[in-house]
C-alpha cells in the first residue's frame, strides 16, 4: 500500500497492445489498439531534402549544438537547426538503433533506460535543458531514451558532429567534455544504486537536480518526472520511495507543495544525508 502522501502517485499506463488470439501465430506483429497512437513511434520532423549526414541550414551560421548553457531562447528554436518535438513517454530512439544522430534538450526531460529480460526496467539517465545526450562511441544506441514529458530538443547528424569536431579543436574539446560528463553520471550512479540507502539515494537525485538547474537564489526543484520513473531510477520500489521522501520531510529536509515540486529547507542536512553523513 502507498504511503497516503506520496508526491508522485499516478497510475501505469495502460498497455497499448491486445494479446493474440487463440490459435493465432504468437511471433506476429502486435496490433494497435484502434485509436491509440503506438509510443513506440519515433518522431521524424527532417528538413525536407536534407540527409543522415546533411549539415542543417542554421549550421552555415555557426553550430548552435555546442553553444553555451541557456543561450538557446523559444523564439530562436526554429533558427538554430533541425528542432524535434516528442509527446509524452514517445521513443526518440531505442537500444540497438543505428546511432544516426545526437539531441540537445531544449525544453522538457528526457530519460534513458535499458529494459532486462523479465521485464524490469532501470533508468540510467536523465537530461534536462541544455544537456546533450545520444553521443556514442558505437554505432548503435546504448540505452532507449523517451520524453518523460513535452520535448523540444535541437537534432544533429553523428557525421556532422564528427567533422566539426576533427576541423575545429574547441568542439573537439567540448565533445570530450560531453562523453566526460556521461562517464561521471553513469560513475555517481553505479556508486549510488551499490553502497547508498534508500533515503541516501533520494537526497543524492535531490542534489543532483540542485547542481544541475541554473540557480535563481531559490531552492524550489520542479521534478519533471513520474513516481514510476524516480523509482527505476533509484532502484528502488515505490513503496520504499514514497517512505524515504516521508522522512526527508519528517526531518524538514525538504517540503512538498506539490506533487511535481519540492523545496529544500535545509540544503547542508539534504548534502550531509546524500554523502551518508545524515541520520
């Protein structure tokens, strides 16, 4: 049973497909629900004539992909490149996929994820505005990555990224900042899901999402995320997540307005709690 105050109480989403009927071939396609848009669907909004490897018209004015945080405004989205829109849980892309091109959060949260065998999913990553996600090593994506929410995020082509970054030695230095930054997270997160507790591991998301906004003076964290998510996330159940925010609040850690909002009331005992100093 959930705690009666969880922030993040929503429902699952319903499953999108029928099962087979009887005597049907169980290895054919599944068949949508009528009415029902399929969100495993990848959004395509391509200029029209332009290629895998074409560079987006906006580039001949200089690349907008490895611009400083925040420089991109709403009203210059349409100009900065090939700009995507995704609806809420729509696949941008999934594991195995060619890795054809790279994505820059504009507006909205995206999540990364690996689905094992059973069933179980665990998300491996978030990426807010302004970070870049989908740079690989490989030739194929290493996780899936859905929009938690509405995105509007800046497209590039992997080849395109690939020849700016040999013809010029600063996006070659911001691109291995990228793949450093990645490396780093995915570092926290394997320290985190192996030595934390479950109230550790919920301060620590906590102030993560502080380090990462840009800060305006105030400690109010806008969590563009479902319970479900920051569940798999943490590797945690619901249960124990709803449990571990209740005594963040119990101890005036953090307050909860809404179910989408939390405020730090003490940012030094939320720290000392994530490094395993708290009580």
């Amino acid at each position: 049973m959930l705690c009666g105050g969880c922030l993040f109480a929503e429902r699952r989403p319903r499953a999108l497909f029928y099962r087979p009927a009887r005597g049907a071939n169980p290895r054919a396609p599944a068949v949508a629900k009528p009415g029902v848009q399929v969100q495993r669907k990848v959004a395509e909004t391509e200029v029209e004539g332009m290629g895998d490897t074409a560079r987006p018209a906006a580039c001949e004015h200089g690349c907008r992909f490895f611009t400083d945080e925040g420089c991109i405004k709403r009203s210059e989205m349409e100009a900065v490149g090939a700009t995507v829109r995704f609806s809420r849980n729509e696949t941008i892309y999934t594991k195995g996929d060619a890795a054809r091109y790279s994505y820059k959060v504009i507006e909205g949260a995206v999540r990364l994820s690996r689905i094992f065998a059973d069933g179980r999913r665990q998300i491996v990553n978030f990426f807010l505005p302004d970070e870049t996600f989908g740079i690989e090593l490989s030739d194929e994506y290493s996780a899936t990555a859905e929009a938690v929410g509405e995105v509007t995020a800046l497209r590039c082509p992997r080849l395109c990224i690939s020849q700016m970054s040999e013809g010029d030695p600063d996006i070659g230095q911001k691109r291995l900042a990228m793949f450093s930054k990645s490396l780093a997270a995915a570092e926290r997160h394997v320290a985190m899901l192996g030595h934390q507790s479950a109230k550790e591991r919920v301060a620590s998301f906590f102030m993560a999402l502080e380090m990462q906004r840009r800060g305006d003076g105030s400690r109010t964290l806008d969590l563009p995320l479902s319970r479900q998510d920051l569940a798999d996330y943490l590797g945690l159940t619901i249960e124990t997540t709803c449990r571990a925010l209740s005594e963040l609040k119990r101890q005036e850690i953090i307050s909860t307005p809404s179910r989408r909002r939390i405020v730090i009331r003490n940012l030094e005992g939320l720290q000392a709690i994530a490094e395993g100093g708290g009580g």
